[in-house]
C-alpha cells in the first residue's frame, strides 16, 4: 500500500480491496485526467483509492500532474529512547527538509536536522520508508517525496528551533507522551512513528 497525503486527506494505491474501504475509488485509466485536489477538497471525500499494484506507474502520473521535490529528514532517538520533535505551524512534525545541489540524500538528512534543531552527534542507523504528500506553493501544486532515516544521537546540549523556517520548539519526546503529541502532527507523521 503507498499513500500520498493531501492535507490531512490521503491518495491510497494498494491491491487490497480492503485498504480502500471507505474510499473514493477511481479507475487508474480516469487516475490521469481527473483533478484529484478538487475531489479531495470535498468534505464528504477523506480518500481516494486506486486499485493497483503499480505504484511506480501512479507515482510517475503524480509527478506529471505535480512537480517533484525531494527532501529528507530523520526521526532522531537519543539514549534515553526519546524522539526528537520539532513544532511549525502548531503541528508536532520531524525535522526535515529540501534536498540541496550536489548531495546525496543521507547528507540532505544529517544537515536539515542539524539546521533545524541545533542537535549535534547525529549518525544514521537505517533508511526507514518514503513519505508522499501534495502541498501548493505560490499557486502551483507540488508532490513532495521525502526520505527518512532513523539516527541517533548522544548530544545532551541546548536544542534551538530554526526560526528563520517557522519553527517554534525543538523536544525530546518520550515513548509515554507520544499519544499526547500525535493526534496534534501530520499523518505520514504518524505513520513514521507508529
């Protein structure tokens, strides 16, 4: 199953019958020509299900509708078992961030956690999957792939949020607080954690 998220409304392409219930759910031959965004921005609509073992095909007419940016992140876990959060926009979020020229996207990931939390001592222990989500900027839609990664870190110094990109707090959560925190973050966040 691949899920594209649209604000908090989904995209999911699976060959489960049952990961689409509750769907909307669209023939992959209408998929190409239909204005997805529209449908899902109907109250009545919270996804769309296209019934399909082709992600890849799906994906690639994603990015035909929408242009791709590639991003990275991590989800951050110190010696005490405690996550690393950042909050923007009232939302608990992982740090993460548009992936830069000439580096590969593990180095995207190590430096957008560092600028935006001030953590030092970050390493990477594994990639963890693919997030998908569709986001306008200056009126134009765009489909954002971000890569993540599990690190860790031993850094016990002063976190600072990167204000400059909207975020207010940097924390350690731990395990017993993280039902306080993830109905207040975004879906695919939620998918990272869980």
């Amino acid at each position: 199953m691949l899920q594209i998220f649209y604000k908090e409304k989904s995209i999911i392409i699976s060959d489960k019958k049952s990961d689409l219930n509750n769907s909307l759910i669209i023939n992959t031959s209408l998929f190409e020509n239909l204005d997805l965004l529209k449908l899902l921005d109907k109250k009545k609509i919270n996804s769309i299900g296209v019934f399909s073992s082709e992600h890849d095909v799906i994906l690639k007419m994603l990015k035909k509708k929408y242009p791709e940016i590639i991003a990275a992140g991590g989800k951050v876990i110190n010696n005490k078992s405690e996550i690393l959060f950042i909050q923007r926009n009232k939302k608990w979020d992982l740090p993460k961030g548009k992936a830069e020229k000439n580096e590969n996207i593990a180095q995207t990931a190590i430096r957008e956690v560092e600028e935006e939390t001030a953590i030092k001592n970050l390493s990477i222990i594994k990639p963890l999957d693919k997030t998908y989500h569709i986001f306008k900027r200056g009126g134009i839609n765009y489909l954002k792939t971000t890569y993540w990664f599990e690190m860790k870190s031993d850094f016990t110094g002063k976190l600072r949020p990167q204000k400059k990109e909207g975020i207010t707090r940097v924390e350690w959560i731990g395990i017993e607080n993280l039902s306080d925190i993830l109905p207040k973050s975004y879906a695919n966040i939620r998918l990272l954690i869980v």
